[in-house]
C-alpha cells in the first residue's frame, strides 16, 4: 500500500476502528474527510452535525487551499442549507460550468430515519464525481457511526443493539467497496495465472511452482473477499498490539478456514 495515499479499505477500517474503541470524535473525522479527499480528488471537503432547527453545532474541514474551502463554505451557506430547509434535500450531485468547472456533492450523516448532519465536497474539473458515490456514502455511513458511539453516553435514544446495527452496515458497506475494487484485478489475475498453468508442460518446474502459489494467494484472497459479504456480526479480535481486526471464523465461513 502507498503510505501517501491510503486505500478506500483502509479509510473504512481506520473509521470502524475508531467508532469500536470509541475515538475522540474531531481527530477522526479530520482524519477520515482529509485522506478521502487525497483520494477521490477533493478540493475541499467538510462535516457537518446540525439540530433539529437544522443550525450547525458541530464542523469539520479540509481544503487544499484557502480558496477552495471559502468555495465549499459558500455552497453550503448560500445553496446546500437552504436545500434542505425549503425543499428537504438529503443528497445531491451537482456540476458547475465555467472557466473552472467543478462538481459538488452532499450526503447525508443518518440513524434510521432522522438525518442529523452532511458530508459535503468539491472537485475542480470535469470528471465524474459520481462515481465515487458507493465509497463516499460507504465513508458517510462510518462517520455517522462514530457520532453514534459519540452520543452513547448522553442520554441519547440509540441503544446498544441499534449501534451494533449500523456497526455491521457499515462494515458491510464497506465490504461491498472492497469486492468492487478488488474483484476485477483480481479475476484478472487468476485468469492469467490459470492460462499459463494449463501450458505447464512447455514451464520450468521452478516458474511453474512460483505461478501455483500465485493462484493459491489469489484464491485465498478471493475467500476472504467473499467471508466479508457473509459476515453477521463486528465481533473483534486482537491483530497486533493496540489494533483489532474483524473475526471472520463465524459459522458462515468455517469451511474457509479448513485449509488455513
């Protein structure tokens, strides 16, 4: 992995991570808006908690320049806001034509029903933002997660079993993202690796030996990929020391495991 550029699934784990341990929330959320701009491409992006009048108590930025995050601040004073106290808006995509084109989205921060704040972005150029929309609502749903776990012990409605509810859908989510991104290269792989098998007879023992544990590795990644979809519960289990990482040996994928 790039240590300057994080990966999506990395972005969601360091989110889940800090939802489950029950992180300062500001750290976090600066955190994970700063390395999915680096990522998708943002100028700027911000987080935004608000009360049920819909005025903000809560605000969290990026911006690669001071420019771009007085650009976002305006879109949200003068175009988002009032979206949403007139027409009930709870996300949107929007393209802006001119000598800098730029491209714009909105995405709500929810439990259940009730919407109690936004990520928002923005994007110079003309490509295609929407795209991304999968990851980002993905990074929206781990954020809402922590402000959940945030207001756990202030009197708020949610209870143990709701959290562990969104716990698991935005693990799922997660997991969702990482079987789009990983997939396509992945199948590629072992297509290949499984053509040139087929000729082993023109291979050297040795070239041939090298390309079984590639299929091996490409096939236990596979596993892995898939034992994320079925996975019914965010039970955590050491990894290294101050890290978890999700227990994958439930029911659903013991057979799995037989061969680990």
């Amino acid at each position: 992995m790039n240590n300057e550029r994080v990966d999506r699934y990395e972005i969601l784990r360091r989110l889940a991570i800090a939802g489950a341990h029950e992180d300062e929330l500001t750290p976090t959320v600066e955190m994970a808006i700063r390395q999915a701009s680096d990522l998708v491409g943002l100028g700027a992006a911000a987080m935004y908690l608000w009360d049920d009048d819909l005025n903000s108590t809560m605000a969290v930025s990026y911006a690669e320049s001071d420019a771009m995050g007085n650009t976002l601040a305006s879109l949200e004073e003068d175009l988002f806001r009032s979206l949403r106290a007139e027409r009930q808006m709870v996300s949107a995509y929007i393209s802006f034509a001119g000598e800098k084109p730029m491209q714009s989205f909105t995405l709500p921060l929810q439990h259940g029903e009730k919407v109690f704040g936004a990520v928002i972005g923005i994007q110079e150029g003309g490509g295609r933002l929407v795209s991304e929309d999968a990851f980002l609502e993905a990074v929206c749903a781990a954020i809402a997660l922590n402000v959940a776990a945030e207001g756990i012990g202030k009197d708020t409605a949610l209870n143990a079993d709701l959290i562990d509810k969104e716990r698991l859908g935005a693990v799922i989510q997660a997991a969702v993202t990482v079987n789009h991104e990983i997939n396509n290269p992945l199948t590629a792989i072992l297509g290949n690796v499984q053509l040139l098998l087929m000729k082993r007879n023109d291979l050297d023992k040795d070239l041939s030996d090298k390309l079984k544990t590639i299929e091996a590795s490409a096939l236990k990644i596979r596993d892995v990929t898939q034992r994320l979809l079925k996975i019914k519960s965010t039970r955590s289990i050491p990894y290294t020391e101050g890290t978890t990482m999700l227990d994958l040996s439930g029911d659903d994928s013991e057979e799995g495991h037989e061969g680990d």
